[in-house]
C-alpha cells in the first residue's frame, strides 16, 4: 500500500471517529492543529489535531473538527505537520547514576592506556575537595572493551592505575555496571570474612578466594591484570559501596536527573535498581517541585544480604524493608515503588586479553567454549584457534601449546543465585503483589526466571513481571515468554554489530574461525540473539529500555528505535535481520505496551481522551523515513519539545 493509500485509509477512519473526537464540557486550552500524532491507541492510530484541558488530553482528531471547539482565549499551536508521540517511557534506565555529576569520567571513549593514566591524575590533580585517607577514588563510564592499549611499560589496566597512585584504591566502574579495574591499592584490601586482609592475587585465587577465580583477570605474566568482573572481587576489597551512585553530589545537583530524560523525551520510566539509599534523591525532586516524569522504582535488595549462614533467606525480613519502601510512596502522585529488581546471572562477555582467557560468566545452556587469542599489533584480540576440551591429554599437550592448563576445563557460566532461591523469590513477590524486573542475559538464565513464573502463576498468581535484556533465548522459551505474558525489554542500541565487542562474545559460544567468522548466520547466537521478532511473533509484548548510563549517558531512544526496526544504526550490515520490528512495534515499546507494564496504562502510553498531556514533538517525520526504507537514520532524529502534564517542560524557551 502507498503512503498516500495508508493516509487515506487512516484519515477517512478518523472523520467517522466522533466519540473519540468529542470535547469534554470543558473547553480546551491549548489545541494542536496540522500534524502527524501517532497516538499508539489501536482504535484511532493518528490523528491530525489534539485538544488539552489543564494536563489532560481531552479530544484527538480532525484539525477541523477541533478547532471548531476553540474558545476565545484558547491558545491554538500549529504543528507544521511535525510529528508528535506519547512521551516516551523507558522500562530500562539507571537515573540517578546517569546524572552527569562524575568527578572523573571517561564518557565511554576508548582510551589507550597511558592515555588513560594522564586522564586520571589530571582528574584527581584538579580535585576541589581532597580525599579523606583510604577514600576510593572512582573513574566513570570505562570503556572495558575498546580501547585500552598498551604502551612502553603500560601492559595492564593494573599498571595504567598503579602509574597515578600506588597508595590510594581507585577503581574503574565499567560502562555495563559489570566491568571494573583497579590498582594494586585495591587488590591489597582483599580480605578474608573472618577479616584476614590477604589481598587478592595469584596466590590467594588459588587459596582464599579460589571461588573468585572466574571473576578476576590474570596477565601473561601469572599476575593479575587489573580487570575484574562481577562485584564478587569487590566485595572482599570492600568496594561495593561505591557502586550505588548515592554521593552528597548527587543529591546537590538532583535536579540534573530531568535533564538525562526531558531532552529524549522521556516522561516516564522504570528506575532499574533502585538503591534504597538513595531514594532520598527522588524526594528532593519531590519537595523542589522539579520531578517532571513517573517513577516507578525496581528496588533493589539482594538476596544474599539476608540470608543466613545455612544459606537460608530471610524472605520475611526482605519483603518487610520492601514494603516499607513501597507504603512511603503510596501517597506519591508521581512516584511508586511496587517492582523489585533480581539478578539472575551476569554478563556473556570474555576477556581475549587475560591469559587465559576469562570467560563468561552468564548463565548458558552448554559449556563455553575456550579460544585461543594472540595480539595484534596495537594489542586487541585475534582469535588463533580453539583448545580440544574433550582432548585426554588437552593438560598436557597444554604445556608446549598455545593455551594452559586451566582452558581444558569447562563452565556454563553461572546463576547469580542458586535456582530454588530464584523461583523462591519470584513466587513471594507475586504473592505480595510486586512485579519483577528479571536481568537475564544467557539462555539458561532466561529459563530460569521462566521457570520462577510459571511456579508463581501455578500457584494462582498473574504477574506482570518484566524479563530484561535477553541477549540470548532458547527457541524452546520464545512460546513461554508469550504463555506466561511476561514483557520483554531489550536494548536494541546493542542488537547490532559490533566487531570489537563481538569478540568478547561470539568465539566464546560458537566456533568463529570458519568461513563466516564472527557472524555465522547458522551459529547458535546468531540465529537467537535478541530475538525480539520471533517474541512478538509469538504473541510477546516487547518493551524497549535504555539501560543508561551503561554504554553512555543518553537514554538515546531514537537510536534504540533505529536498531530494533533496522538492526543497525551506523550503516553497517545488520545483525540478524529476521529479528527485526516494525516501526509501530517499536514505538508502541516505548509508549503503551511500556504503561501497561508499569501499570501506568489509564493515565499514560497512548494520546487519548482522559489521558494525561505528555507527548513529545519531532523534528523529522519518523514514518516518511522508515517508508523511504531509510531506517538507520531513526537514530538521528531529535525531540524538539517535550510536554508533562499538559506543560512543556523541555524545547523553546523552556529547555
């Protein structure tokens, strides 16, 4: 159909549309005229004009059927034909973390290493407040994967801290929030639970901390690198406090958090861990009267924090300290508190620079397999080959080849907690009413919460929980994700190719050294990644979420948009193109399916009668582009205005 048949199909719906067009007794104070408003209301898509009472849409439709409901003193704005959208509503974002009030940030730029060491002794040279003695000091936003090159006696992460302090912790907090690197500072703070300080090296992974083997890097040189993976290092150096982004200058500049969401259009969104800690953030926004979007907080309690030394939950201590938090902002207008986020495994990239390589740690369905690595001239990874786990003398053969020892074992990666206190948690939060925000990245993982679902609705419950990130899904869980009616959200800024980050990923599933290489369209990760397709093939509902400030500050939802209608959104050739969506499957991710999971529905997620006024205006025609099939260029596009509550709130005069 071309587009002048699908507008005169959608406009010739519209003039029969008149109870959705019909003006309250309250007449309109502001009406949009001549436009392109992408409702996400299945029963009347678009519409040309949009008329508003106070924060409340009141009537969408024709431009002239509106605006013969005008006023004398009604403000009446022309849209010039722009686009206008729903706000946008991420299900995926870490707020308060992604407030631009770092005192040293690396913005997710690849750094070489002695780049890296100038940077961050120029950061703590130029420091307003000195550091108390032993005080951490923190570098944002490391790009754990690009970057990082060697030079002269710069060799590891550990060298390029160690170059600006030998004396003080510093630790690098990876872009994913599960990348870190520290000093020789640090590492001597391991210690033991019984409170022996040890330090963290060779010798004690191979004593103390055996089980912490898989998280922590090692160099050619048998000593460790630098790079840890996880907080399971960092809790026995006593760092895991300086993950909750919950610094006196955070709550100083709190009003920064509006400006990592207004300028994208982002009215509301799902804070995806919130720290309790530092929920008086919020508050303040609260009480400054500057908290322009809905909140909905995923509180964040891990497990392991209650438990006993048996290993047994204090599921009751839990849930109390939770619903604490939930009745506090029962009041709220603006804010709720009735998700709980549970991590289910951890990330799916290797190291190819430690020796041997560290692999990954997400929960997988089959062993990992173990590459082989050299370097190339500027010390980025080359895959050589792969080591014969099943080989009987793969130990031996390990002492004259290219590999060690170590590689002939086998891992599946692991859950963050043991599967029965998964489904534990799962079915009690059903019953107390509390939805899930799930993060599982492999395919066991993905299972695992599934599993957790099913016993909770079994047991009489209809959850609304929400799997988050799904990087890789088992074909046989697509028609589970759709039977259970769990929502999924993807980061589709990922769902593209990415030949650096690739190699951290790929070789460790499937061999990568045929013909096709990393991007075998026959290979198991290939054919599942992100499969975001075959979930709304199935009858899923796809959420979209940013994951901010992972990667990068911006919540960038344009660019989301763009890699899950394109699969791309810099040109390069599409990663598995069969997953794709479709423009509108996409938009309704970030408008109504996103309210209907956060329960926001009767207020938000589509531009209806009775609805409130948040809507964003465009400065390109998103449905002319994708049409033109020039759907990379989504990522491009800018939001001129933002409104809340029938007021705008970013754009114009008021940005």
């Amino acid at each position: 159909m071309t587009r002048a048949a699908i507008w005169f199909v959608l406009f010739t719906g519209l003039i029969g549309l008149t109870s959705c067009e019909k003006i309250k007794s309250e007449p309109p104070d502001r009406i949009f005229i001549n436009g392109k408003i992408y409702t996400a209301n299945a029963d009347q898509p678009f519409a040309e004009a949009m008329a508003l009472s106070g924060d409340t849409v009141i009537a969408v439709g024709e431009t002239k059927s509106i605006e013969r409901k005008k006023k004398p003193d009604t403000e009446i704005i022309d849209l010039a034909g722009r686009v206008v959208l729903p706000g946008l509503i991420d299900t995926h974002i870490h707020p308060v973390a992604a407030m631009d009030v770092s005192l040293c940030d690396l913005a997710n730029e690849p750094i070489a290493l002695e780049a890296m060491t100038r940077f961050i002794a120029a950061c703590m040279a130029n420091l307003e407040d000195p550091l108390a003695e032993g005080e951490w000091f923190k570098v944002e936003l490391w790009n754990f994967i690009e970057g990082n090159s060697p030079g002269g006696e710069t060799r590891t992460i550990r060298d390029a801290l160690d170059a600006v302090s030998t004396e003080r912790p510093i630790i690098l907090l990876g872009s994913d929030g599960h990348h870190y690197g520290v000093n020789s500072a640090a590492l001597a703070l391991g210690a033991t639970e019984d409170g022996r300080k040890v330090g963290l090296s060779a010798a004690t992974l191979a004593s103390e901390f055996a089980d912490l083997k898989p998280f922590v890097g090692v160099g050619a040189d048998g000593r460790l690198n630098g790079r840890v993976n996880e907080d399971f290092p960092l809790k026995v150096m006593g760092a895991t406090s300086l993950l909750g982004a919950t610094t006196d200058r955070h709550r100083q500049y709190a009003e920064r958090m509006m400006d990592v969401t207004l300028p994208r259009g982002i009215t509301a969104f799902l804070d995806a861990a919130a720290d309790p800690a530092s929920l008086d953030i919020y508050d303040k926004l609260i009480e400054d009267e500057t908290l322009k979007a809905r909140v909905t907080l995923a509180l964040f309690f891990d497990p392991q924090e209650f438990a006993a030394n048996d290993g047994k939950v204090d599921w009751d201590k839990l849930f109390e300290t939770a619903d604490k938090l939930r009745e506090a902002y029962d009041a709220q207008a603006l804010i709720k508190a009735d998700f709980l986020k549970l991590f289910t495994d951890g990330v799916m990239e290797g190291d190819p620079l430690a020796v041997p390589p560290t692999l990954p740690n997400a929960a997988f369905s089959r062993n990992y397999l173990q590459p082989i690595f050299t370097k190339d001239d500027n010390g980025l990874p080359q895959l050589s080959g792969y080591v014969d786990v099943n080989d009987p003398d793969c130990a031996t053969k390990a002492g004259t080849e290219n590999y060690t020892p170590s590689q002939c074992e086998t891992s599946k990666g692991k859950l963050q907690h043991d599967k029965d206190i998964i489904s534990d948690f799962i079915v009690k939060a059903s019953e107390k009413d509390y939805a899930l925000l799930l993060h599982a990245i492999g395919d066991r993982a993905v299972a695992a919460a599934l599993d957790g679902i099913e016993a909770a609705q079994e047991g009489g419950h209809d959850p609304r929980h929400i799997l988050t990130h799904l990087q890789v899904v088992n074909p046989s869980d697509i028609s589970r994700i759709a039977r259970t009616k769990s929502y999924s959200s993807f980061t589709f800024a990922w769902a593209i190719r990415d030949p650096e980050y690739d190699m951290t990923v790929i070789p460790f599933i499937d061999r990568a050294d045929g013909a096709e290489a990393l991007y075998d369209p026959d290979s198991y990760y290939y054919k599942n990644v992100y499969p975001a397709a075959d979930i709304a093939r199935a009858g899923g509902i796809i959420l979209s979420g940013s994951d901010a400030p992972v990667d990068t500050r911006d919540p960038r939802p344009f660019v989301n948009i763009a890699g899950a209608v394109a699969r791309s959104w810099d040109e390069t050739e599409p990663l598995n193109i069969d997953q794709a969506i479709s423009l509108d499957t996409a938009l309704r991710s970030y408008t109504i399916n996103a309210a209907r999971a956060l329960g926001l529905s009767r207020e938000v997620g589509s531009l209806e009668a009775d609805k409130k006024a948040d809507f964003i205006i465009l400065d390109r025609d998103i449905f002319d582009i994708t049409e033109a099939g020039q759907t990379v260029q989504l990522a491009e596009t800018q939001v001129l205005e933002t409104w809340f509550n029938g007021e705008q709130v970013y754009g114009g005069s008021g940005d």
